[in-house]
C-alpha cells in the first residue's frame, strides 16, 4: 500500500469495532493467524487484489478459506476491504492494526543494537529497565553490529538512546575539527 494513511484508518476502523463487540483479543488473534495464510500463500492475495475476479467470488474464497477460522467480526471486515477494493492490502493493514493492538495493550517495542551479542541475562535487566522507563510492557529485538564497536544503542519508536563508542567517537571527531589549531 502506498499510503500507511489509508491502512492506519481501516486498522482504526476495526480497531474500533473490535472494541466496541468486546472482543480484541479474538479478531487480533483470528487476523494474526490470517496473516501466516497470507505469508504462506501470497498469490491469495493477488487472486483478492485482481480486479479481474468478481468481489462475489472473492468474498466466496474469503468464506471457504476463513469462514469459521476467524471471527465474525473479521470476515465483514475483509467483505468490506473486497467492497472498498482494499483487499490486496491484507498485509499492510493487518500490520497496522498489530500495532495499534499492541499500544492499546501498551506493549513497547525497542530494538538494542551492540557490537557483540547481548547475553540473556543483561537483555533481562535491560528490558526491565526500559519497562520502568516507558511504563510499558517492553519486548526487545537484538541486533548485532559490530561497527559500533562497544556500548549500546537502544530504539524505542521515535526515541534513541544512544550510548555506542561509534557515536562517541564521531562525537568527539567533530569536537576537534571545530577547535581552533593553535
């Protein structure tokens, strides 16, 4: 999709009707598992996207495939997207709506960047500590590079913290370039 606008408010539309029947949980788990399918089988979603296939027969697969799979709720809603000629943008909504879940759950993601893989038990104390931080639910993703040759580098949405050797290097780099040469 090329505008995560438009994905962003379908996702809030069944973000709020899942709210609104109670049953967020249900639809996010029934739209996860419809997410694998997708994963599994992408032409699914060219033969959805295809302008020419009928919106009835597309909504026909949508009933054989997940009628009694996934949530009542979630089949009207794919209708919707066949009704709408969204429907080939299974993928970009559905991960727009994984991440709305995820906040309205306050989960928090932070990706952790090193030089050298984060033993568990340091990831641990780490993920405590930015759980206190945030106030959130935090769920860490490692990431090893080794061009930041010591420290760590945390992301937490539109947050840095970032206290790598890299960083502080080029940091002090810049420092001695503006300093005037006696």
């Amino acid at each position: 999709m090329r505008d995560r606008k438009v994905a962003g408010r379908y996702a809030g539309a069944l973000m709020t009707s899942a709210l609104a029947e109670n049953n967020l949980g249900e639809v996010a788990e029934s739209y996860a598992a419809v997410m694998t399918v997708v994963e599994e089988h992408p032409d699914l979603v060219v033969f959805l996207g295809s302008p020419q296939v009928a919106e009835e027969d597309k909504k026909k697969l949508l009933a054989k495939v997940f009628g009694d799979k996934v949530e009542k709720i979630l089949l009207h809603f794919f209708y919707l997207l066949v009704d709408k000629n969204r429907i080939g943008n299974l993928r970009d909504i559905g991960e727009a709506f994984a991440e709305m879940v995820e906040e309205h759950q306050g989960v928090v993601h932070a990706r952790v960047v090193t030089a050298v893989d984060l033993p568990d038990d340091l990831a641990a104390k780490l993920t405590e500590k930015l759980a206190a931080y945030t106030g959130a639910k935090v769920v860490l993703e490692k990431k090893i590079d080794p061009a930041v040759i010591g420290g760590v580098c945390v992301t937490m949405g539109n947050k840095i913290l970032d206290g790598t050797v890299r960083t502080n290097l080029d940091l002090l780099r810049k420092k001695l370039e503006k300093a005037p040469v006696r």
